[in-house]
C-alpha cells in the first residue's frame, strides 16, 4: 500500500528530476545530489543524506541504497521520514548514499550519446551487466574518494542483487571494499529456472561475436566473498524462496538467509509495504551492525 508520501513522490518524480533532494530537504534531512561519470560515459546522478536530523556532523559509516529494476533512488525514501530505509539509516549514524543506474530518469546522461529513442547514437545498448561492472564501480569508488572511507556497506533491492553479484564476480578487488551486503529479494536465479548466472545471452552469431562462443560465459560467483544476507518473502512472485535457497549455496559467504515472518508480503513490498521498516529495515539495520568496527 503507498503512502500519502509516496503518491506525493510519484507524482513529482516524472516532472522534475531534482526533486528527490527537496523531498530530503523538506523533512529536516540535509540533502546533496552528486554527478558521477563512468569509465564508459554515462554521467549519474547519486543522492546523499550525510547524516540525520538531530546531528550537524557527517556520519563516518558510510552505506549504499540500490534500487531494482524500474526503480531508483526515491525507492528508499517513499515510505517518508518515519519509515524509510534512508531515514532510519541518517538518523542511526550513517552517511547514507542514494543510487540511480543509467537509464533511470535521473540519470540519463552520457558525455556523447543521447537518450532520445529516435536517435541510433547506442545510450540503450546496456544490461545488467554494464551496471555492474561500470555504474557500481564508479559510485563506489567516488563514495570511497569523497568521504575518505576504505568500505562501504551494501543494501540492494531485486536488480541490485544481481548487479551486486556481478560487480564482485566480475571486479573481486571490490570484495575489498564492501565490508557486508545486504540483498532483499535479489534477482540473481529468478525463479530457479536454472542454477547458474551468466552474462546476457544474445543470439548465437552476436555472442560468438562477444563472447567468441556460441552460448554467454558464466559468472565466477566463487569471487563474491564479502558477508551477505539474502531477504527472501514466501509472498514473492517474482523471486522464489526456491531460488534464494539455490543461490545461498552457489554464495561462498551467506551470513544470513532472512525469511520474512509474513505470509502475504511480495516483491515490491520490500519498498512500500507499512510495515517494512519492522519486518525489514530493522534486520538490515541489525545485520550492518554486526560487522562494525568495535
């Protein structure tokens, strides 16, 4: 069910792009936008909420919200300043930073090809696989810069899941820096159709072209060695427990596998449901915790 907050985000949303940081801003929160260009061109747009309302000091534990597919980064504070991941995490000492993947509307840029649909100039010519490998680094390593931190902390919704299995399967020097990560329903197995996780399957000729072989290479998932906790919701229609189950074991380091306690709940739940910040947020704020330094 959305809330009032929500409806009200939705509605702006598609008529201003800058409006995520006056949402921020309007509820005490302070609010930065970032620009953020990767090594293949596209220039993203990364929200940030430095530190919660009661403090004027930066938080120094630093964290990543990252949407899923058709989402972005107002998925993490549409449940308004009560609710929302994002908030809870301000107000609990973290620095926390808002992710938006190329192709989201706030981040439809690139330094020399356009967006425009009529225009073959190959903007849209990207995967998951690009988002991994080109979106996360990029953020990552501005986060790291920006805040003169060593990690971060990974949360990440569907897509996320999958974009963050490719990020440190493909790049394993990023193991390094994401100290944990916490997935919520990650679309890595969809509905376990298969047990293996392998880059975008073209026809035959284009991936003899690309992969110099007629089928895509499987991902080495043995390189994704950071702690994780994977989410998963009986009520899920899209993610199968029977899948989070099979990835759990294809994962080297599953530190928790995390069943939501209620029958119903499903996959866009994770984000608007009423009550996610105590069947969800509050585990994941308690999952982050315990690979803090001391």
């Amino acid at each position: 069910m959305t809330t009032n907050y929500g409806k009200k985000l939705v509605e702006l949303i598609h008529k201003e792009t800058g409006v995520i940081a006056k949402y921020i801003a309007k509820y005490g929160y302070p609010a930065e936008t970032h620009k953020i260009v990767t090594e293949d061109g596209y220039i993203l747009k990364t929200h940030r909420i430095p530190h919660g309302k009661a403090s004027s000091k930066t938080n120094n534990k630093v964290v990543l919200l990252v949407h899923g597919i058709a989402g972005s980064a107002e998925n993490f504070i549409i449940l308004g300043p009560n609710d929302a991941l994002a908030f809870l995490l301000a107000d609990r000492g973290f620095d926390v930073w808002l992710f938006n993947a190329r192709g989201t509307v706030h981040s439809r840029r690139h330094e020399t090809r356009s967006p425009n649909y009529f225009q073959a100039s190959g903007f849209w010519n990207f995967n998951l696989h690009e988002i991994g490998v080109y979106d996360l680094p990029a953020n990552i390593d501005y986060i790291l810069e920006s805040t003169n931190n060593t990690f971060i902390f990974y949360v990440g919704h569907s897509q996320a899941g999958a974009s963050y299995v490719i990020l440190t399967s493909e790049k394993p020097e990023y193991n390094q820096k994401i100290r944990a990560a916490a997935l919520l329903a990650p679309a890595v197995l969809m509905q376990y159709t298969e047990s293996y996780f392998r880059r975008y399957d073209y026809e035959k000729s284009t991936n003899l072209i690309k992969y110099n072989n007629t089928f895509p290479p499987e991902y080495n998932i043995n390189n994704s060695v950071v702690p994780v906790a994977l989410f998963m919701a009986n009520g899920d229609n899209l993610i199968s427990m029977k899948s989070i189950y099979e990835l759990s074991k294809l994962l080297p380091n599953v530190a928790m596998i995390y069943e939501v306690p209620h029958e119903n709940f499903n996959h866009i739940d994770y984000l608007f449901a009423h009550n996610a910040k105590d069947l969800i947020y509050e585990p994941v704020y308690d999952f982050i915790m315990q690979f803090m330094d001391n």
